[in-house]
C-alpha cells in the first residue's frame, strides 16, 4: 500500500515544484492530495499528467493522511501543522515557524539525516531556509575533511525566494523601464528591475537582517554548532537561482584541488570549476536542476586555511521542494512512516 500525500500551499511556487518532483521521482504515494487557502479552491494545478483540483486546507480532514508537505509560509504553518501532527500525519514544513524549535529536526538529508530520528516528539520536521540547504551541502564535506571554523558569505537572491507575487513585481517592473511607465515597489522596500537590494526579511536590533541570522543559527543547527558564521544577503533582479560567494577558514590545511577532488565526490554537490570564461554555473543554468553547484574554487591567502568559492542552486528545489521530498524519501527509506488503513 503507497502514501497519502498533501500538499499544502501547492497553488505557490514550492507547492507547485513539490508536485511535479513528488511525479518525477515516482515518490511511492497512492494518492496526492493538493491544498490551499479557500480563495483557492477548485484551482487546477498539474501532478505528472493528471490534473489536481485544490481543496481548501481549513476544511480537509486529515485523518488518513501520511505525510504532509507544507509551503504555506510561517503563520499557517505555526496554526495548522500540530494540528495535522495530532492527526497523525508527519509534517515536513517549509516555513521559519519550527527550524529553532529544539524539538523539531532541521534537516538537509546529504548532511544530517541522522537527525530525523528526533521527529517524533511533534511529528513535525523543518526544511532549512534556501540559502542555507545549498551551503551546507557544499559545507558539509570540507568540514569532515579539515574542520570549519568560521565562513563569510554573501548572497546573490533570486526574487521566486520571495513567493510568485515577488516574481510578477520584478517582470512587471522590467516591462515598466522598457515601456516608461512608472516602477512601483510594492513587495520590495525599493525597485528589484535591474538593481540590488541588501535587504531580506525584517531588521534584528544588532542591524543584520533575519535572513542573514537564519544563515548562521541554521548552519550551526544543522551541521556544527562551534562554526561562526557571518552573511551579507542581497536580493538580486533573477527569477530563479541563489547564488553565494563563500570564504571559508578552516581548522586544518585544505587544497584548492584537494576540495575540488572531495565535493566532485560529494552527494548532491556537482563542481564545474574552469579557469577559463563561461568555466563556471550561474543561476540561469542551474534553474530546473538539482544540483548544488560549485565553482570558482580558490585559495584565501588572507589567512592561515582558506578557501573562497561560488554555490549555486535552484532556490525552489534544493532549497525548499527538491530537499522536502528528499526528507520524505529517507523516512520512508528507513521505515520511519508506515502508510496508514485508509478507509474504503
Ligand atoms: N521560495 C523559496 O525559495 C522558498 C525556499 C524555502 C522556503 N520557502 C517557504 O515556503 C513557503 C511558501 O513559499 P512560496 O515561495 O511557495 O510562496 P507563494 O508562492 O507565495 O505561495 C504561498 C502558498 O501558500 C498558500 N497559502 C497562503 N495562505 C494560506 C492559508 N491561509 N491556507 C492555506 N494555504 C495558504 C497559498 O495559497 P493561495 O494561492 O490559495 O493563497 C500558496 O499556495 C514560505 O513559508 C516560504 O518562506 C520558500
């Protein structure tokens, strides 16, 4: 007997890839249920090649479901996943309401699999912000290998990080310089079309930004609480794709081509690293893919065991729809959701 999945927020954007991966993967479920806010329903969005017509999330009874995979962002989440939990369905929640929770897993599967077993106690596990699930997965074998101490990373955000909204305000933007109509920011603080903004998520009284505190708390939860971590993260006019550059000093010595040799083998990392024009990812190719991306491997002189390198990836897969479903995989993998009696 297969899984019965919801997909809550599948009008959204991360809803939206969670369903086509859920079919490109052939995740073993007998039936997908696809979820969003009432104005939602009866909206068709496509799973493989059949068609879902949305229910609303308020009025579903989710008492047969197995697995949920929410992307409804952090006040539906903190409203409705305990609820689904006591109904009996592991939650795997996209949103920030449960990463810091010290009782809800925060897990990249390449990295801290291991990890899920604490799942239990609330039945929900969290999915880490996007910019943290691609560095950590480039992280992850440089730390084993020769001990993290301390990384300075700045972003390179696309606007889908922001919700579909955010992707009609940057092409409704760029179309306004081109035709000379006005450019009215309305879900950025400033214009997105062919500017930088250094700002994501709210202020923190020390003058970093959420986004940026995300990075460093989910790093230090996810893969080593003693690495000090510090971010810069801007928002930049591409539709899809986040791309880092990222200074990492380290405990032990650590080779340009040694780390090369060791990510090219690392799971869900790929290096594509010429010395040469065009020898590197940008996030126009890595859009649609898998892959954590990583070029421009290089030696940081300005100190004793440095390295300086460039990760890319698809914000709406591995940092949010791709890694959901990969949590997914290895619950089931490791039997640690069993289907339930589904009624006749
Ligand atoms: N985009 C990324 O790269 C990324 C990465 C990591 C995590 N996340 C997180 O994933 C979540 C979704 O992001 P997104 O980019 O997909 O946003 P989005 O494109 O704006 O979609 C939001 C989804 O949530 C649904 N929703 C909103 N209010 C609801 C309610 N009261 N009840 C049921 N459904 C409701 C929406 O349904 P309607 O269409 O019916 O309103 C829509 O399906 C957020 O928590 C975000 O922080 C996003």
């Amino acid at each position: 007997m297969g899984f019965k999945v919801a997909v809550v927020g599948a009008t959204g954007n991360v809803g939206r890839e969670m369903l086509d991966i859920l079919a490109e993967r052939a995740f073993p479920a007998d039936d997908v249920i696809a979820l969003a806010s009432r104005k939602s329903m009866g909206v068709e969005v496509s799973f493989g090649d059949k068609i879902l017509k949305c229910k609303s999330l308020d009025q579903y009874d989710f008492s047969d479901v197995d697995i949920c995979l929410m992307s409804a962002g952090g006040s539906v989440s903190k409203q409705w996943s305990p609820k689904i939990a006591a109904a009996g369905a592991v939650v795997i929640d996209n949103s920030s309401a449960w990463r810091y929770d010290a009782d809800v897993p925060l897990i990249v599967p390449e990295v801290n699999a291991d990890a899920l077993a604490g799942f239990r106690k609330k039945g929900i596990i969290a999915n880490p912000n996007c910019s943290t699930a691609q560095l950590v997965v480039a992280l992850k074998p440089l730390h084993d290998r020769a001990k993290i101490t301390r990384v300075v990373v700045a972003t390179y955000q696309s606007v889908s990080g922001a919700g579909h909204d955010a992707m009609d305000e940057l092409f409704a933007q760029t179309r306004a310089v081109y035709v000379t109509d006005p450019v009215e920011p309305k879900k950025f603080p400033k214009r997105i079309a062919f500017n930088v903004i250094p700002h994501i998520d709210v202020f923190m009284e020390d003058g970093y930004t959420k986004e940026e505190w995300k990075m460093m708390a989910e790093t230090k939860k996810i893969l080593d609480p003693a690495i000090k971590l510090t971010a810069t993260c801007v928002r930049v006019p591409v539709f899809i794709g986040h791309s880092e550059a990222v200074n990492i000093e380290f405990e032990n010595p650590i080779t340009p081509d040694e780390a090369r040799e060791i990510l090219a083998r690392a799971p869900g990392c790929l290096v594509i690293d010429k010395r040469e024009p065009g020898g590197y990812v940008t996030p126009y190719e890595c859009a649609g893919e898998d892959a954590t991306y990583i070029s421009r491997i290089r030696e940081d002189a300005t100190v004793e065991n440095g390295l300086v390198l460039w990760c890319v990836s698809d914000n709406l897969r591995k940092g949010a729809a791709l890694n959901a479903v990969q949590i997914a995989e290895v619950l089931v993998n490791r039997k640690l959701v069993s289907a339930k009696q589904k009624a006749a």
